[in-house]
C-alpha cells in the first residue's frame, strides 16, 4: 500500500485555484457559444457581438454571486447534502438565465420564446432531480462512514463500511477499512501483549515467592536451633543454596531481558571457538543429563575453531536451549547438539525427544512474554524466558533463530551466526 504524505495546513484544491477557475470556465464557454454561431448558424459579426457581451455580462454577473455564495454561505453549511442542493438549484437559474438572455436576442416569436423557458424550465427541474440524486448517494456513503468511524471510536474494531462503486468515495470506504482492520489488529495484539505481561508477572511473582518461603522457613528453624542433626543441617543448607542460584539464575534473565527490550545489551565480537562454547555447556549440563538417565551427544563439525562471536552470550544462547531441552525430554531420553558451517554462516541446533512444540505455540515461542503452557508447575522450573533470551543475543550478532517438530523426534531449536 502507498505512503500518503499528509502536510498541516496544506491547501486545499479549490483555494489554490480559486476565482480563476470562473474566468477560465466563462473564457471557455463564450469562446464555444462564438463557434458554434458562427460554423452552424452563419450569424453574422454584429449579432455575435451584441450576444457575447450580453452574455459576458449575465455570466460573469451570476457566477460572481455563486463564488460568492460558495465561499461566505454554503461553504459553512452544516450539510453537505443540503450544499449539492443549493449548488445544482443555483446552477439551474444560472442556465436558465443565460439562455433567456441568449433567446431574447433571436427574434423568436412570442410563443416561441415561452415556449422555449418552459422547456428550459422542465429540463433544469429534471437536471436538478438527478443531481439531487446524486448527492443522496454521496451523504449516504458518507453517511456509513460516520457511522462505521463512530463505532470505531467506541472500541468496536470489527465495524466495516460496505463499499459500493470506484469512485473516490469508495476508495476512501477501502482506506478506511484498511485503518480499521490495522486498528483491530493491533488492539488484539495490545490485549494479548497485556495478558502476557499480566502472566509473566505472575509466574515471576511465583517463582521468586516460592524459593524466597522455602529459604524463609529454613533459615529460622536453624536460627531457632530446630535441627540437632547435622545431616539436617547440610540437607537445609544444599537445599537454601539451589533455592539461591535458582532465584539468581531468574534474576538474571530478567535483567537481560530488559536490557535486550531496551536495546542496551552490547555485543562485543571476537573470534572465538564455537566447538569449546559448545563442549562446555555439554560438559556442564552432563551430570544433570546423567541423573535423568538422558544422552546427551554432541555432533560438531571441524572448521568451526574461528568465528566472530561474544563468547559469552552465546554461550547463554546454547545453555538455555540445553535447560529448555532437558526440561522437556522425558527420562531416559535424548538431547542432540550439532554444528556445522556453510560458506556464510555458522549453524547450530539443539533437538530433544520429548513431546515437541503445540501448533499453536510454535510460531510464538521466541516472544518475550508468551508462555505455552497456561499451568506450570516447580517440576519444570524456569520463567519461560530463555527462548526470548536466545533470540535476542542472536538477533543482535546479525543472526536468525528459528524452532520446528521433527517428525517422532520431539522438538528442534536453531540459530545461526554470520562468518563474517
């Protein structure tokens, strides 16, 4: 769709040709009614004379009180229906007018020169009728766009104008439609931008409140000096510590988050070898894979020993899609990781064996606040934002991130990075 270019205070057609445009149009009609005499009629010099002056002056005269009219009376006329009206009304004495003046000066016969204003008469009154016709059809139009526009305003987003026709007055009804589909597109958006902020709210709210209870409770009942056993006591002890990096590691991705949101997270680049990045996170996910009785293999691609990344952040990237894997694969399953390289790029992907990504979800679930599954639970941990995470650290490096169900394999996760 075009780009339209709306200035403040830009004139409007008629302003930018205003008076002239009567000069011109009388010019123009004299000049025809000239020929015409003179090629059909033979008149001769002098009678053509006397009937362009009589002429110029009646037409000059009655579109002068016209402009006039336009510009002081009906240009504030509160209805445009009634403006058309008046117009075609005026047009018609105009007419009627000029040419009692034009047979006036032929030496008709009595009866025939009556005879003539009645006719002319009965035309304009049907002249009129039509244009009156006309007009209803513009206020009409016009009229389910006031309508249609009202709805809008009072939040029903789904109101349509029928269009009817080619002319501007349609094309407008299709511009305004446009509008309010995009009106509605985004207000459904807002509304589910809303719903989602509301829910990660509330699953941050308890993911922090949960641990912080559970640290609450054990603290005091080793200050109370409840736990005689020190088996007990180093139990209470791991068990505040996992609560602590828990809540770190979600305090954590919420400031990165909001850096990413914000456009404040800085990607320094450098070469780095992704097959160490990669081995790493393996290696640090292993004892947990192994608890779970889940293989986890990794599959690399030699040649990957030199590409311009921020270790760091991508490192992030591939331990989240390693936790979001693990925690989705079922025990005694499997995780793979792979790389490898094409002329341009650096790929890697993380693939589990679990359930894989719902229909609904798979094309939304890299957005900062949306969240799969409505009923969470502590089994499955984490705030759901490591995806969005993901994205954001590799959209900054110039990158693509990209997820898919791998037919009876679970689900895959992707990203790659330019070589260069």
């Amino acid at each position: 769709m075009a780009n339209l270019t709306v200035q403040k205070n830009q004139p409007l057609q008629f302003e930018r040709i205003p008076w002239r445009l009567f000069l011109i149009g009388t010019g123009l009609a004299l000049i025809v009614v000239v020929f015409l005499m003179r090629w059909l009629m033979q008149a001769p010099y002098t009678e053509i004379a006397t009937l362009s002056i009589a002429l110029s002056a009646t037409s000059l005269l009655s579109l002068g009180i016209g402009y006039l009219l336009v510009r002081r009376g009906w240009a504030k006329f509160p209805s445009l229906n009634g403006t058309l009206i008046l117009t075609y009304f005026w047009s018609t004495i105009v007419v009627l007018v000029n040419v009692w003046i034009m047979l006036s000066q032929m030496y008709f016969n009595q009866h025939d020169f009556i005879l003539s204003g009645v006719l002319l008469l009965f035309a304009g009154i049907i002249s009129t009728t039509f244009g009156i016709f006309v007009s209803a059809n513009i206020k009409d139009g016009l009229a389910r766009l006031e309508m249609a526009a009202r709805q809008i305003s009072e939040g029903h987003f789904d109101e349509r104008v029928e269009i009817h026709g080619k002319d501007e007055i349609a094309r407008l009804g299709m511009v305004f439609n446009n509008m309010a589909g995009q009106l509605e597109t985004a207000e459904k958006e807002r509304e589910e931008l809303d719903k989602m902020r509301r829910d990660l709210v509330a699953w941050t709210s308890h993911d922090l409140r949960t641990p912080l209870t559970s640290i609450r409770a054990m603290i005091e009942a080793l200050h109370d000096g409840l736990l005689d056993d020190e088996n007990d006591v180093r139990r209470y002890y791991k068990t505040i510590r996992s609560d602590i990096i828990s809540l770190n590691i979600l305090i954590d991705d919420l400031f990165e988050l909001a850096q990413l949101d914000a456009g404040g997270l800085v990607m320094e680049k450098s070469s780095h070898s992704l097959r160490d990045i990669i081995s790493d996170s393996l290696e640090s996910f292993r004892a947990l894979a192994s608890k779970r009785k889940i293989e986890l293999h990794g599959d690399v691609q030699s040649g990957l020993d030199s590409v311009p990344l921020n270790a760091p952040k991508i490192a992030r990237v591939i331990n989240n899609l390693l936790s979001n894997a693990l925690r989705y694969t079922p025990d005694g399953g499997e995780v793979l990781v792979q790389s490898w390289h094409t002329d341009t790029h650096a790929i890697v992907t993380v693939q589990d064996s679990g359930t894989g990504f719902k229909d609904e979800d798979l094309k939304r679930v890299f957005e900062q606040f949306y969240r799969g599954e409505e009923d969470r639970s502590r089994a499955t941990g984490g705030a759901g934002l490591g995806l969005a995470i993901a994205r954001g650290i590799v959209s900054g490096h110039d990158g693509e991130v990209w997820a898919e169900n791998v037919p009876n394999s679970g689900a895959l996760v992707g990203f790659k990075l330019p070589l260069a």
